[in-house]
C-alpha cells in the first residue's frame, strides 16, 4: 500500500487531514487510466463498467475517509460474476486485480485462476491442503473460481467440494485484507449455488451480471480482435461478416465473444489455404492482411 | 539460555509483523518459504520436523505467515524456523533461516567431558532439556 501523500492532501498538525483533494488523490491512484482502458478496451458491458466505477469510487472515498481520520473499516470485496459463455468475465476479473491494486486494496494484484480441479481432491484428506495452498499463492491478489459451481454436487454427499467450499469461506471471512475471491459461472447454475450455499451468497458483497453482446457489439469486438491480430476486412468481408454474426448467434452452443474469435480463426484458416491455391502469384503484404468474403461465406452457417 | 542460530537470533524475538516483512524479502527475492519446527534445537541437528510442504509460487507474504502461525498453534513450546530456499542454479541452497518462535524457558546445555585413551578429554555438549524423551521436552 503506498503511503498517502500528506504534502497534497493538507496535513494538519496533528498528522490527520483537514481536507482532502480527492482529484490529486485520484491521480496518485492512477486508477482513471485502468478505467479508461476498461472503457476502451472492452466493448459493451454498460453494466458492467458502471459496477466497476462504483467500485473505485468507493474506495477511493474510503482512502480520503482514512486521511481526515474517519472510521473506514476496509470493505468487503468479494464478487460474483454471472453470465453466459464469452462475455468478458475473465477478462474483467484481470483487470479488476490492476484495479484493487492500484487502489490499494489488495498488496500485489496478481491473479490466480482456478477450477474445482485445482481445490478438490481426490481421496480423503487431500482437499483441505490442495485449497489452502491455493488460496495462499492467491493472498495478496485476485482468486478467480471460474465455474464455481461445480464445487458443490448435491449429487454425492461424499463430495469434497464441500470441504473446500468451507475453508474458502473461513479465509474469505476472516482475511478479508489478504485476498479478493471472484467466483464466475453461467446465470441459472450460479443462482441455484448460491441457494444450496447461503454462507457463500452472503459473503459476497457484489453481484455482477455479463449481459450477452449484440450483433453490433460483436461486429465491434471482432474489428478489435482482427486489428490486434494485424488483419483485415475486405469491404464485402465486412459485409459477409455482418450477415454472419446474426446467423451464428441464433445457432446452438454460440458463446458470444468466444464464438467470434473462432470464427475469425477459422476465417484466417481458409484465407491460409485460398492464397496457397494460387501458388506462384506474388504475394503483397496487403493480400496476406486481407480476409475476403468468401472466407467467411464458406462457413457452416451459410449452408 | 538464549539459543541463537540463523539469522536475526542476537535480536530480540521477531514480532509478526517483523516476521512478515522478512518473508516478504524472501519471497520478492524469488525464494521459496518453508516453516519448519523441533524439540532438540542442538546445533547439529540440521533436520528439523517439515511444517507441510515447502511453499512456491508465493506472491504475498500473507500465505506463509497464516502457516508460522498454525505451526505456532501446534507446537507453542517447540522451536520454529522459517527458511528461504533459493533455487538459482550454482546456489541451490537456504539462503535465509530464522527462529520464529521458542519456548518460553530453555534450559540450554552442559559441557560433557569425556576421559579417552588415558588421560585425554573430549568436549561435547548436551541439551539438558533433550534428555526427556521426544515430545515430553520444553512441557
């Protein structure tokens, strides 16, 4: 935790502030730039965003609470993450880390992503050392439960999912300034979780719902992905991809950014093979860059 | 008797927080903390009881204080250390261990004199506390 910086903040006498300029506050915390690149780099997500800005608000005002010498117990952070299949959860919870970081709240803001595989065990007396050396190369950072419900099974009532359910709830309350538990899932499957498990529904402060993308915001996201892979759209490509996203999202198992980033693979798979067709033309930069329509149009969904 | 081995032993004891920021340097150092505890603390006794398994991949010192502090639980009258294993290739070796927690009277040790080959005399030492058996020491 950096030290508050007294000279900007108008110390009194007595070390306890009398004022606080919560704008060079904010910039010390330099958390306006994790933000701003939340805003940029993720497209949609209006919810989203707006809970994270909350968030920094809130701890931002609890930082100048402390410097004026008010009561500022540190708040619970713990977070549940629901929403369909490739709508950005991860990529939040990774920035979420920087976040709490930067402002303080968690030491080193790294991030450990786990699953039941790396908490549960496999015979008696595995689970509890499993989980709590887990949850010690967390402290200090982010511990992401993706697919959390899969730690509970009413199904087999010799499940030792439960026992590490139980010593995540022992750390997640009693040390709570040592780390932040995101747990993730699909909507359905993390409500009836949390209704079998109370004790965790109840220490988990804030609940964040991924709305799905639409067919715009796909468009945007998969403009993003091609820049950073260093392609591009021919203009008809541009089109053909506008006819499929609506077409693929009406299809089964479609999980939206996910679904997008595979399709675009598989358009830079059929791009490889057309221009190996026509063996012995001379190749430009701009031809290797290009995915046309009829990479795209090839694909499943049209037929 | 104050038993002074590995680092930090002259000091007075290490508080918690003093523990934390010396593991912290150990792991910012990229060295792997282990906790380790024993009732015969002699000098030549390298092997001491593991407390778990050592533990990598440590980012925050947070972790490896919640375990000193289970092994303090555990074994309140017993000695504690904390090493700091570095895994750097040429060092492969502790780079840093100290005491986190004693008992609270050690006895300490006896020089034992032993007539050899006529008139000659070997020196050693003994624990008096170690003379009981395992586990009934420093009660």
């Amino acid at each position: 935790m950096s030290e508050p910086n007294t000279k900007q903040a108008g110390v009194a006498a007595e070390g306890v502030a009398l004022r606080v300029d919560l704008n060079s506050l904010l910039a010390d915390s330099q958390v306006n730039e994790v933000l701003d690149e939340l805003d940029q780099a993720l497209i949609g997500l209006q919810p989203v965003k707006t809970r994270v800005r909350d968030i920094a608000a809130l701890l931002l005002i609890e930082r100048a609470r402390k410097l004026v010498g008010l009561a500022s117990g540190s708040p619970s952070l713990h977070m549940s993450f629901t929403g369909n299949p490739g709508t950005g959860k991860t990529t939040v919870a990774l920035r979420m880390a920087q976040i709490l970081h930067r402002l303080g709240y968690v030491r080193k803001g790294h991030l450990v992503s786990v699953t039941r595989d790396d908490l549960v065990g496999q015979y008696i007396g595995h689970t509890a050392p499993k989980t709590k050396e887990v949850l010690k190369k967390a402290m200090g950072g982010v511990l992401f439960i993706d697919e959390a419900y899969y730690l509970y099974r009413p199904e087999n009532e010799r499940d030792y999912g439960q026992e590490a359910i139980e010593i995540l709830l022992q750390v997640m309350e009693n040390q709570r300034d040592d780390l932040v538990v995101i747990v993730a899932g699909y909507r359905d499957r993390m409500d009836t979780f949390f209704q079998s498990n109370p004790g965790l529904s109840s220490r988990i402060a804030h609940h964040i719902d991924f709305p799905d993308y639409s067919a715009e915001e796909l468009e945007l996201i998969a403009g993003t992905m091609l820049e950073q892979m260093q392609y591009r759209l021919s203009s008809s490509g541009v089109e053909a991809l506008r006819e499929y996203i609506p077409l693929r999202m009406t299809q089964a198992h479609f999980a939206n950014a996910r679904s997008v980033r595979n399709a675009l693979d598989r358009a830079r798979l059929r791009q490889a093979n057309r221009l190996f067709a026509q063996k012995g033309l001379q190749l430009s930069r701009d031809d290797l860059m290009t995915i046309e329509a009829d990479d795209i149009r090839a694909s499943r969904v049209f037929t | 008797m104050k038993i002074t081995q590995g680092t930090f032993s002259f000091l007075p004891d290490l508080t918690d927080k003093e523990i934390t920021a010396q593991i912290q340097y150990a792991l910012d150092q990229g060295w792997a903390v282990s906790v380790e505890y024993t009732d015969d603390p002699h000098p030549r006794n390298y092997f001491w009881e593991m407390w778990g398994n050592p533990m990598f991949d440590l980012k925050d010192a947070a972790g490896a204080l919640t375990e000193v502090l289970a092994a303090r639980k555990a074994h309140p009258s017993n000695y504690i250390r904390v090493m700091a294993f570095d895994a750097t290739l040429g060092f492969e070796t502790t780079r840093l261990s100290f005491i986190v927690n004693r008992p609270k009277d050690e006895p300490g040790y006896g020089l034992v004199r032993q007539e050899v080959d006529g008139r000659n005399i070997r020196y050693t030492i003994e624990s008096y506390a170690a003379k009981a058996p395992e586990g009934r020491r420093y009660t």
